[in-house]
C-alpha cells in the first residue's frame, strides 16, 4: 500500500507541476513583452485598459507607457497621434514628468510640419507649447520662435540658438526681452560680428543696451576701413552725425564742390545726416545754390536743416517768397526758428507767414 502511496504522490507532484507550467505560459502569454507586441495586439490592450490609464496617477510607467507610446508613435494616422498627445496633455491627474516625455517622444518622431500642426492648435497650453519650441528651434518658423520663446530660463546656448534661427527684426526683438544687460552685450556683440554692416549697424542702434558712446566707436571702427566711395555709401544712410564721426568720415572721403555735392544728393537717397554733412563747411550762399538744385521734394524737405542758426528774419522771409514748391514752403514756416541766428519769430508772425501761403 505505502508503494501505491508513493506512485500516487509522484503523480499528483507532477500533475501540479504540470498545471504550474500551463498557468505560467498562460501568464507570459497574456504579459507579452510590448516590443514583441504586434500593432494590433498593442492598441487591443490599450482600448481595454484606456479608462485605468487616463484616469489614475502615473499610470504611464511601465508596460502602460510603453502600450502608449507604441500606439501613437507607430500609428499611420498623424491626426490619432496628435489626438492623444493634446488628451494627455490637458489631462490634469496625469504627471508633467510623463506629458514631458511624450513631448520629447513627439519632438523625435514627428516631422517639423507635424510639430507645426501641434504648436499652432488652440486646445494646448501655451505652456507645453513653449517646451515644443525649446526643443525644436532649428525645425519651425520664426513666428512660432518668437511666439513662444521661453523667457523663464534663457541660458546662454538655448539664446544663440534662437538668434540662429531668426532674421534681424527677431534678433532685436529676442535680446531686447532680456533682462539682463550684460547678457544682451555679449549675445549682440557675437551676432554683429557675422553680419554685413547694414544689419549690425541696425542692430546696434536698435538693442537697447549700448549709450551713444559705444555706437559712435563700433561706427568710427568701421569707417576706418573703408575707401572714399564704401564711406559715402555709409554717410547717405545716416540720420545723425556727431562731430566724431565728422572727423571720421574727413579722413576717408574727398572733399566736394557745390557742383559735385548737388550731382551726389540727385542720384542717392540721401539723409539728414549726410546732407548736413556734405553741406557743413559751405557758406549760406552756396547752400542755397545745391538747396534750389536738389530734384527730389523729400530729399529737399529734409535738406532745410543745412540752413539751421544761418539766417537772419529778412533772409528767410524773402527765401519763403521765393519758393515756389508750396509744401516745402510750409515746411519751412513751420519750422521758421529753427533757421534764426538770433531774433525768433513769435507765434504771431508765423501764423501770418501761414496765411500768406
């Protein structure tokens, strides 16, 4: 009997051990490693589980992130991918540890125009938007860089970058956000030495960072290595010229006749400051001879504040007279003190010079 006993024993251990292993090829079968998954497999899981997911804390870890993940980032249907992406992210039980990755997952696997689609829909926080663009500065438009540029933590790398990507006008937008001055003048200083002079010149008159001081010596730098012709070139675009500059531009362009300054002023664009410039060592009368030769109204307009502190009231009462051009008549009664050496009009007097026009 103690035999029989035994054999019965034996069998039972190895029927157990039989159904131990059925039971454990049925657990690995149902917890099949999700890389091994197929596409279907894996979105069957995910509709059976979606309410567990998106309804409890930290729910993405894990085998559920990875179910997640290979639905979205396998998918063929861009639209489904952004769908879940924009559910997760206003999904507030979910982690911001966990919308942060499938934001980083989104930015690898995504094309730019995609990641274009994502920034610009309504029903995201700007906030995520801002991470997006962090990550994909190279990859999107200008709009979206300034858009969402990220003020909060402008470390140095993540500001070059962004100027990187930019045109002028975004560059001058960017640095003059920024707080911190010292980190503008070394942002801009790198900028202005890999661009053409126009668009350095611009940038340093429109980042507000740099006193006159700085912008009269990086214009004196360049002067200095220019030929008689690149100088005029600079001098005509220039509203303002300071005596410094002045002596500047003396050692580099040859001087000018009456004759050759009118020639200059009738076929370039000339400013307030190249006119006053080309016309400061001229007596009154020479002035008046290029002032009645300029061709262009504007550029004549502009041209009065050569004559600034040079007359006295009857000469400038007989040049009004004189002018036959009736806009720039006005302009110069509207303007009438500014030509005084030293007498000035009273509001009187210049409200019958209005009337005479």
């Amino acid at each position: 009997m103690k035999i029989f006993s035994k054999i019965k024993d034996k069998i039972n251990r190895k029927l157990q051990l039989i159904q131990s292993k059925i039971r454990g090829k049925r657990y690995v079968y149902l917890q099949k490693p999700v890389k091994d998954m197929s596409y279907n497999e894996a979105c069957k899981e995910v509709m059976q589980k979606e309410s567990i997911i998106f309804c409890g804390v930290d729910k993405f870890n894990g085998r559920n992130g990875e179910l997640i993940k290979k639905v979205i980032f396998e998918s063929k249907n861009n639209d489904f991918a952004i769908d879940c992406l924009v559910k997760l992210l206003n999904n507030d039980i979910i982690s911001k540890s966990v919308k942060i990755d499938f934001i980083d997952k989104f930015c690898t696997f995504f094309d730019d125009n995609e990641l274009c689609r994502i920034i610009g829909k309504n029903d995201i926080d700007d906030n995520f938007k801002v991470l997006i663009v962090r990550r994909v500065v190279d990859r999107i438009p200008e709009e979206f860089i300034i858009k969402y540029f990220d003020y909060t933590n402008p470390d140095i790398e993540y500001l070059k970058k962004v100027l990187k990507n930019v045109s002028v006008d975004g560059k001058i937008d960017i640095l003059n956000n920024l707080s911190k001055d010292e980190v503008k003048k070394e942002l801009l200083i790198d900028e202005v030495n890999n661009l053409e002079f126009n668009d350095a010149k611009k940038m340093y008159e429109q980042v507000v960072v740099y006193g006159y001081k700085e912008i009269e010596d990086f214009y004196i730098k360049k002067i200095e290595t220019l030929n008689s012709e690149q100088a005029l070139e600079m001098l005509k675009e220039m509203s303002y010229i300071s005596p410094s500059l002045a002596e500047a531009f003396d050692k580099t362009i040859e001087p000018k006749d009456v004759k050759e300054v009118v020639d200059y002023i009738n076929n370039n664009s000339v400013k307030k400051g190249g006119l006053i410039y080309l016309n400061r060592k001229f007596n009154v009368q020479d002035k008046k001879e290029i002032f009645y030769n300029i061709k262009n109204e504007e550029i004549r307009k502009n041209a009065l504040v050569i004559f600034s502190e040079d007359l006295g009231k009857r000469e400038f009462v007989n040049m009004v007279k004189c002018e036959t051009n009736e806009n720039i008549k006005l302009e110069m009664i509207n303007n009438a003190n500014m030509f005084m050496k030293v007498k000035q009009f009273s509001d009187d007097e210049i409200e019958k010079l209005r009337v005479g026009v």
